[in-house]
C-alpha cells in the first residue's frame, strides 16, 4: 500500500489537456492507472483508441464526445465508459476536470496505428 501526495503530482499539458497521474506504475500502482486533469474550453483530445476498456469521471463542466460512429454528450458528473478498440475523442466545451481510469500498460494509438507515450504515465 502506498500514498502518493498531491503535491507529488506533475502536470503534463498537450494540445489544451493538462492531465497527471495520480496512480501509476510508478507510484505504486499494479494493476489500475489513474489521471486526474483539466480539459481548457474548446479543447479536444487528439482522436485515439486504448486496447484496454477506459473509464472516465467528469467532475465539472460539459462537452461532447464521439465514440466510433457515436456522439455523446456529458456534463459535470457523468461518467463515460470507452470500449477496447474504439477511435474516440473528447471536446470540451467548457472548462472540464476529470479523473480517468484503465488497467496499467494499455497501449494508446493513433487512428494511423501510431503508439502514443503518455509523459503522465511516468
């Protein structure tokens, strides 16, 4: 078991999304990663897929999200669940927080098939 604190937590920001991870591998985590972070108003996510079922929490705000062929909206509060192997991308339309959750050493690509690394996963 292990805390890890607050204020150990780095920010990471990429394209108007500022995410760190509070439950890593390296902080102790084994099996399940978790984020916490902060989407700016009229940003978006860069379209891209997990190989492992990814859960989202959003604390404030509102927004859009496509799934597949799917939109779906979401205000502060709901919760979106993003199946394996599904192209997504989230827009936020006001500023939004969220925590998200996937098993730890899921693989996050590219519609192009392009591994991204994650610097909030160190």
């Amino acid at each position: 078991m292990s805390v890890f604190r607050n204020d150990q937590n780095q920010i990471h920001s990429l394209h108007g999304n500022h995410v760190a991870g509070v439950a890593t591998s390296t902080s102790g985590a084994q099996q399940v990663e978790m984020w916490r972070g902060r989407m700016d108003a009229n940003s978006a996510t860069p379209p891209h897929s997990h190989d492992t079922e990814e859960v989202v929490l959003f604390l404030t705000g509102s927004g859009r999200a496509t799934v597949a062929d799917r939109e779906l909206r979401y205000q502060a509060g709901d919760t979106l669940v993003l199946p394996a192997a599904q192209v997504h991308q989230i827009f936020a339309e006001t500023e939004s927080e969220f925590v998200s959750a996937m098993p730890i050493g899921g693989t996050v690509k590219l519609p192009d098939g392009a591994v991204i690394d994650l610097p909030w996963r160190r």
